[in-house]
C-alpha cells in the first residue's frame, strides 16, 4: 500500500503534467471553437460563483480560474 506522501507526489505529478497537455490541446484547436469553448467556461464558472458561498470553496474556486485562463488563455 503507498503512503500518504506517495499519494500526494503522484498527484501533484499529474496536475503539473496535466496544465502543459490541456494547454496544448487547447491551442490546437480551430479559433472559432477555441472561442465558443471560451464562452462554456466563462458561464460554468460564471454559474459556480452564483453558487459558492463557502469561503474555503471560493478560494478554490479562485486558484481554479487562474489556471483556466492560463490554460485557455480567457480572462476569467
């Protein structure tokens, strides 16, 4: 069985691993779905901030919509 640590370094491994992929992804798409997946993003996070009210939620949600705009390059 791993460990805690294990577990927690494999995770971390795959979201850095994951951004970079996303990234790629996202970039290598046409711009007019680029766009219209820009406009989904922007009304699901738009939809979680009318839902969130928990502190520790909206710091989450915060750090989430840093990387999405890093990802896809919106201003979130």
């Amino acid at each position: 069985m791993r460990s805690d640590k294990e577990i927690i370094e494999d995770l971390q491994s795959r979201v850095l691993a994951y951004e970079p992929l996303f990234q790629s992804l996202f970039y290598s798409l046409p711009q007019e779905i680029k766009g219209h997946a820009i406009k989904i993003i922007e009304q699901n996070f738009s939809a979680f901030d009318g839902g969130t009210t928990n502190e520790e939620s909206l710091k989450k949600l915060k750090a989430a919509k840093v990387i999405a705009s890093r990802v896809s390059g919106a201003k979130l």
